[in-house]
C-alpha cells in the first residue's frame, strides 16, 4: 500500500508508525484509518519487530477527525468512515471481544506504545488510550471532544477511560470534553511520563528497546493478552487462565534462558519471537 498519510520504518527491532499529516496537525481521516491499520498488520506480522511506537508528525499526535471530513459528515447528513469496504485486520482472532476498531490493538502480539508529541482529541485520544503504555510532550492538551460535536463518545472512551482513572474522574472528562493538560493527564494516571516535547519520541523508543532487552517475547505477548481479556473477566478466569500460562511457558526455552540469566547474574538471551 502506498503510504500518503502515515511513515512506516523499523529500526532495532521497533517498528514506528507515524501519522504524517503534519499541516493539519495530523487530523483524523479514513485515508489514515486504512493506512494506520495497514501498518500496524506489517509490523505486527515482521518477526523481526519486536515492539510498535506510534507517534505524530510535527507539532501535534492527532487532533481528532478532520475538520473538512466532519463537514462532509454534517452536508451527507450521517457518518461516512472513508475507508474501503476490506481493512488490513491487525490483532483480529485472539479474542473476540478485541474485533472492532482500536480494540483490535488488544490482540497484537507485540506491545504498543504512544509517543504523544502534541495535542490530542477525540479519535486520537481514542488511539493513544489503546495503546499500552503513553508517553507525552509538556503542556500537551487533550480533549474528548465529542460534547462539542452533538457527538457520542468515541471508539470506545466510555468504556477505557472508567477502566484507566475510575468513575469519577472519568465522567468528568467524557461529559465535560473539556481541554486538560499533559501534567493533569499523569496525575490522573493517564499517560505514564511528561517530557520536553523534542524527548517524547527518543525516550519511547528507549523504553520500547528496554522491553525487547529484558522481558522474553513470549512473556510480552502473553501478558498483554492477560491484561485485556481480564478487563472482561473474573477473578476466578484470570487465575485458571494463569495457572494454566505457567505450566505451558515453564516448558519454553526462554523460561530455563531467563533462570540461567537470572542466576548468572547477565542479560538474557531471548530465542522466540
């Protein structure tokens, strides 16, 4: 597929996406929808990608929908998604309740970080908070946004952000869809380091090659998989689940690699993928 709206490279194991629409403050579109799952399938595909970052071109990660797109939406009197009838299906088929749009990135199998260079709204916001983990630029602002629009709130806030910060502050930010604050979001356990603006990326990256450096592939993988499906789960699902893991992992070779490791006093020497 040829790339007009998002970057795709690897390097050192990381796969990064960047949404590249860097005038319009990389504005949501389905160009964008179609190209970022299409990337997203590669990477998740490449045994050589151990990790996935995503982050936004220039000053900003992602505004939310176009502004030219929303008003294609209000003159066609209802949503129109733009994108092709068949999308790349990244992360589909580990569980069923992962198959929709952004909740797919629950079934990859790699783990996936935000680097959240600038402002972020509504959609984008949505991207990030399915992300793993968040990293973002001082004095970033983020919003919901839908309240503004007549709108819902989007892909699936209304069911991560009570999850993420608890009811109350939850509902304060999706019925508000008032602008916060980088600094507010990591008091309220939104985004997990604020740096200067030009270290969002570099210290990503830094902490994606830590993941791949000292925990086994399998181990990323699986957990992660514990992590989302746990969301819908009870306690007694999650413990039968994981005792389960156990006695299948404890076979593995990177399970007697990491005891050798651990033992020897040395970084491990992963052998899966």
């Amino acid at each position: 597929m040829e790339l007009k709206a998002t970057a795709l490279s690897v390097d050192g194991g990381i796969g990064l996406i960047t949404l590249n629409r860097p005038q319009r403050m990389n504005a949501w579109t389905g160009r964008m929808h179609t190209e970022y799952r299409h990337c997203l399938k590669v990477l998740d595909d490449d045994p050589a990608v151990g990790a996935i970052v995503v982050t936004g071109a220039g000053r900003g990660f992602c505004v939310g929908g176009d502004a030219e797109a929303l008003s294609g939406h209000a003159r066609k009197g209802g949503y129109d998604p733009g994108t092709p009838e068949t999308l790349a299906r990244p992360g589909y088929g580990v569980d069923a309740r992962f198959d929709a749009s952004f909740a797919y990135q629950f079934g990859l199998t790699k783990p996936i970080l935000a680097a959240m260079n600038g402002p972020a709204a509504g959609v984008g916001l949505a991207l990030a908070c399915f992300a793993d983990l968040r990293f973002a630029a001082a004095g970033a602002k983020f919003t919901t946004a839908h309240g503004k629009l007549n709108l819902p709130a989007e892909y699936g806030l209304s069911w991560l952000l009570p999850r993420m910060l608890g009811l109350t502050r939850a509902n304060e930010l999706l019925l508000s869809s008032r602008a916060f604050t980088a600094e507010e979001a990591l008091a309220l356990g939104l985004v997990n380091e604020v740096l200067p603006a030009g270290d969002v990326l570099p210290r990503t990256l830094e902490y994606a090659r830590d993941l791949l450096a000292t925990v086994s592939p399998n181990s990323l993988r699986q957990t992660r998989w514990q992590i989302y499906r746990d969301l819908h789960a009870s306690v007694e699902e999650s413990v039968s689940a994981s005792e389960q893991l156990l006695d299948e992992m404890m076979k593995e070779p990177d399970y007697a690699e990491g005891v050798r490791a651990f033992l020897e006093k040395r970084p491990p020497e992963w052998g899966s993928q």
